[in-house]
C-alpha cells in the first residue's frame, strides 16, 4: 500500500494480516452484485464495523488503481532459490497463483 493509505489505515483503525486475508477471501465471495454486501464483508472479516469495510475497500482500490497507472514501483523480489537455480517453475507458479487471486477479488 501506498504512505498516504498506510496512514489512514492507522487513523481508521489497524488490521491484521489476518483481518486482510479474510477481507480479500470475502471480496471474492461478496461481489459488487450482492445484496448487504458490506454487512457480509465486515461479518467475514469479524471485529470491523461496515464504515470500516468500506474505508478499507476504497484504499484498496485507490492503491490498485495507482499500482495499475504505474504510480508504485513494482518491489525486487528475490526469486526463490528453485528459480535461481535455473528452474523458474517455482517462481512462475506462486506468480501465477497470487495474479489469479488477486483477478479473483473483484474490486470493481
């Protein structure tokens, strides 16, 4: 995530890396389309109230839409020593899992 949505993470509230995982999951599950959406959101993730769902979805979507405008520079990952040992299968695969995943959250 950016500074500024770090930042107003902190101000509304911190969240595990736990709470993340299960608001991605439920993201996957409660599209756009569903009815009390942010109520199942904040129910999936537990401990949120549906203004904090919500403040957390928008930073999100703020975040991916500066990754995609090429605003944030991409991390050097160090590829897993599978892959540096000349079989990038590894690493190509755990990339294509999370690229899936992250396809699968269906942010808009």
């Amino acid at each position: 995530m950016g500074v500024g949505s770090v930042v107003a993470m902190a101000s509304s509230g911190s969240w595990t890396s736990r709470q993340n995982k299960m608001f991605e999951n439920a993201l996957a599950v409660y599209d756009k389309d569903t009815p009390d959406r942010w109520h199942n959101l904040a129910r999936a993730v537990g401990g949120k109230s549906v203004e904090e769902v919500k403040r957390h979805y928008e930073m999100l979507v703020e975040d991916v839409n500066k990754i995609e405008a090429g605003e944030v520079p991409l991390p050097n990952y160090r590829k897993p020593a599978a892959a540096a040992a000349g079989n990038g299968k590894a690493y190509s695969n755990s990339m294509d899992i999370e690229e899936q995943r992250m396809k699968s959250l269906k942010l808009q």
